[in-house]
C-alpha cells in the first residue's frame, strides 16, 4: 500500500473539524455489540444512527474481509476510517508510526487525512465491542480517514484497506446512493 497523502488537520471539511468528527464516528461505532456497525458483516446497521452532518462508514473488527452493502441518502458526504483509535497520546503515536491506507470509490483514491492525537468526548452504549466504559468518555483520538464529497446517485463500490499497529482492515461496500 503507497504511503497515504497528508493533508492538514484543521479542516477535514467545511463543517467538521477532526475532534468533532471523531466525536460523532467514535459515538456511532459504540453502538451494542449485536448491532454494531462496525463488527456488522453484511451492512445491515450501516443506517443506525447516523449524524446529521455526515454518512459515516465503518472499517472492521475482523482481521478477515468484509462485503456490506448500504443505502445511502443523496447529497451527503462520507467519512470513512482507514484506521482509527481512541486512546491517549502516547497511544496514539505508536498507532500512528506505520499508519497506512488507502480508500477507492469506484476504482478512484480518495485524499486521506492523517489526524495525529486529537482529544474529544463521545458517548459509549452498554455491550459496545470496544470494551468501552459507558456513557461520556474523555479521549485522544487519531488515524487516517477519507473525507468524501456526496457521490451521485446510483450504486458505488468503496474500498477501504489499511493497517495500523499490527493490525489490518479490508472492507469492500456496494453502496446504493440515493436510497434515502
């Protein structure tokens, strides 16, 4: 995998700065784990929950590849985490260290954004798959994400790999754009 672009942490996009989207990915993926979208292998959670700002697509619990298929409303963007943790800061830079990624929308790379360690707080559900304590939780967060601008209507295949820390993700979505 190419070593991904750098791009400025302040402004990922016109609305959300890294520690707000982090806030807002980290809240929708600390849903229980039997309905969780992240540790979901078929897409069938992707719509629970999601902000108003942002679709919000997830990577994988599995060191195995993933296929989900997802319905997504027009005219929204999307954020989806290459690789991604919340810790401390010491966490985060070891995480970061050999950081790498890449995001394909039918077939074409998305900019990646290396967030290094941002603090925000997010809310956990009881039964999360993080181990997470629940309720509001204090955080330094970090990774790489793709920020996407709305894709038109109609079916897309994005591709998310990456590996942080000795750890991998491969997620293929088939996503139906539109569909709201």
């Amino acid at each position: 995998m190419a070593a991904p672009p750098t791009a400025p942490q302040t402004s990922t996009s016109d609305k959300l700065a890294p520690g707000e989207f982090q806030a807002r990915w980290w809240t929708w993926a600390s849903q229980p784990a039997n309905s969780n979208p992240v540790s979901d292998t078929s897409g069938r959670f992707c719509m629970r929950d999601q902000p108003v700002e942002v679709w919000l697509l997830a990577g994988s619990l599995s060191e195995e590849p993933v296929v989900r298929q997802c319905r997504v409303p027009a005219d929204k963007p999307l954020l989806a985490p290459v690789v991604n943790l919340a810790s401390d800061v010491a966490g985060c830079e070891r995480f970061m260290k050999g950081a790498q990624g890449e995001v394909l929308l039918d077939g074409s790379t998305q900019a990646l954004t290396r967030v290094s360690a941002t603090p925000f707080t997010y809310e956990a559900r009881a039964g999360n798959p993080f181990g997470s304590q629940v309720g509001r939780i204090n955080s330094v967060g970090c990774g790489l994400y793709a920020w996407i601008n709305p894709p038109p209507s109609g079916e897309h295949e994005l591709v998310i790999r990456g590996s942080a820390d000795g750890k991998s993700v491969d997620v293929k979505y088939k996503l139906i754009v539109g569909a709201d």
